[in-house]
C-alpha cells in the first residue's frame, strides 16, 4: 500500500474522504429539505 510508504499522504486522503462524506451529508440534507418544501 501506498500508505506504508507515504504516511503523510494517506493522512491526506483519510481527511479529503472525510470532508467528501461530509458534503455527501450535506447534500443529503439540502435535497431532504428540498422534498419537504416540494
């Protein structure tokens, strides 16, 4: 794995997969409240 090598870098990818989780969480939600309004 690429992340024995490069421990900084596979931190990196942990923390952008975080925020990616989170902006999935968030669109979730703006797409919920959209369907309530509808």
């Amino acid at each position: 794995m690429a992340g024995a090598v490069f421990p900084r870098f596979s931190l990196h990818e942990a923390k952008k997969g975080m925020t990616h989780k989170a902006i999935i969480i968030q669109e979730m939600k703006s797409l919920l409240c959209f369907i309530m309004q509808v």
